[in-house]
C-alpha cells in the first residue's frame, strides 16, 4: 500500500488514494497503520476519492482508534496538498466532501503549505452538537464533573462535538486525566473533544486537546474554531484570534459571527510503501 505522511502542526495524518488502494475494514487498517510503535504511526488514517466534480474529492477521516470523525480541520489543510501531489489539483482551491458537510479549502502559498479553510458555520445547539437536555438551547459555561473536580464548559460543533474549558493555567491541568473522562461524558451521546484553553489577552489564546477517538495530540483545527467561538460567545476575545497550540499557531476568523476561517500551515512528512497485509 503506498501512503503519504502529512502533518498540520505536527498533528500527523497518512493519507491514501482510495482509487488505487482499499482495505477489508478500513477502522483494523487505520489502528494497525497508526500505531506509532508498530505501524507507521499518526493521529489519523485519511482516505481521498475524487468525486464527478474536478474541484471535489471525498475525504473519510478515520482517527487512530478506528472510530470515523465527521470532520478534521488540519487533515483539511493537508488535503490538498495531497490531492495535488497525486496529480488531480490543477488550481488553488479544493472542496472536500465530508461527512460534516462540504470544506471549501484554499491555497495561499504552496512553497510554505499556507492553506485557509472555509470551516462553515459553527452549530451550538444542544441537538446539532450533540449533547443531552433541552435540544434547541445552547450550552455555555455548562458545569460537569470529571476526574473529582468541577469544570465548566461551553460546548460547540463545528461538524464534530467540542467542549471547551477556560482555565487560568494550562499548566496547571492535567489533559490525559481529565480529557478522557469529559470526552465519554454522558452528556454526550457521541463522546466529544475536549479543549483546555488559556486567555493570553483579547485576541490571543493558549489551547491543549484532548481528541476523541486520539487522545493528546499537538494541535486540533476544529478545536480550535470551537475555541475561537466560545471565546466570542463567553466574551473573552475578539472575532479574530490567535491559537497557540503544542504543535504551533492557527488563525481563527469568525468575524461576523458567520463562517468560521482557520489558516495555518501543512508539510508533506514523508511517503512509503506498507508491506504487510492489512
């Protein structure tokens, strides 16, 4: 099977030109490829199949773990990257075909992998996240109990569920404790994400993640739209922020409070052949 390796801010993906290669049970495949001990290692396996339309292709983002994500935002930016690479991008722009609905992508500089995604409107009811309760409310600044401490959190979709925890020290919490209680909550019938964030000041924010379906990993694109919004919603920054991630920096844009733009830079790691069946 040959593969490439792209990262977004070192959360990794091994993509996959689903013409050419197919598995038997793409969720064994995607827990075997990434392994980061005995396979090729990633956060996520992505397989790209071009739709009718030349400027369309199909993106299936199964996690590490063998659950399918609706949505991805850093797989988003590598895509088209990829879908280039393999010869079937001839422009800037590439519309990715979701299961979270259509990504508009756009590429602003391919010597640096500078990619901007039209990231749709965020969904904050209870009902469009999900989460239990009154399905046509919102969920802000909601207290929950994990790990023997009370947090609060407000909870937004961005195609996949986020729940989102403003602290006063990043440092000061622990994401691989807390993170995976949060994400199988029974507030959330489909699990969520969870986000840890700091306010730098009005237009900066420090963010951690904890992934469904991947645990820690260094960055987290729709984490960060999610971020972005719930700052704006708790008004604690402006419509146009700065995420600071483990892995390195996004651009959120909500002004408007319309679509949601994240911009941020994706690598070509490295390609290869698997040997061994999957």
């Amino acid at each position: 099977m040959h593969f490439i390796k792209y990262q977004g801010l070192g959360n990794d993906f091994i993509f996959v030109d689903g013409q050419t290669e197919t598995f038997s049970n793409l969720s064994s495949a995607a827990q075997v490829l990434c392994d980061r001990r005995f396979g090729v290692g990633a956060d996520g396996l992505i397989l790209m199949t071009p739709c009718k339309d030349s400027h369309h292709a199909r993106m299936r983002i199964i996690n590490a773990d063998g659950s399918e994500a609706e949505m991805c935002g850093n797989a988003s930016r590598c895509a088209p990257l990829f879908w280039r690479e393999l010869g079937y991008l001839k422009t800037n722009e590439l519309v990715l075909d979701t299961l979270a609905g259509p990504i508009i992508t756009r590429v602003k500089d391919w010597s640096a992998g500078w990619v901007s995604v039209d990231m749709g409107m965020p969904r904050l009811t209870r009902a469009e996240i999900p989460m239990t309760g009154q399905a046509d409310s919102q969920a802000i600044e909601i207290p929950l109990t994990a790990a023997g401490q009370s947090w609060r959190g407000t909870a937004v979709s961005m195609g996949n569920p986020h729940f989102v925890i403003f602290v006063p020290d990043i440092h000061g919490v622990s994401v691989e404790k807390v993170g995976p209680e949060i994400e199988k909550h029974l507030f959330f019938p489909k699990k969520t994400n969870v986000e840890f964030v700091q306010k730098i000041d009005g237009r900066t924010l420090r963010m951690r993640v904890w992934e469904r379906g991947a645990g820690i990993t260094q960055a987290c694109g729709t984490g960060s739209c999610a971020t972005a919004v719930a700052a704006v919603l708790t008004d604690r920054t402006e419509e146009q922020v700065r995420i600071l991630l483990d892995g390195g920096e996004l651009n959120i844009d909500w002004r408007g409070r319309q679509h949601i733009y994240m911009s941020g830079p994706a690598r070509k790691v490295f390609e290869g052949e698997y040997v061994h069946d999957l």
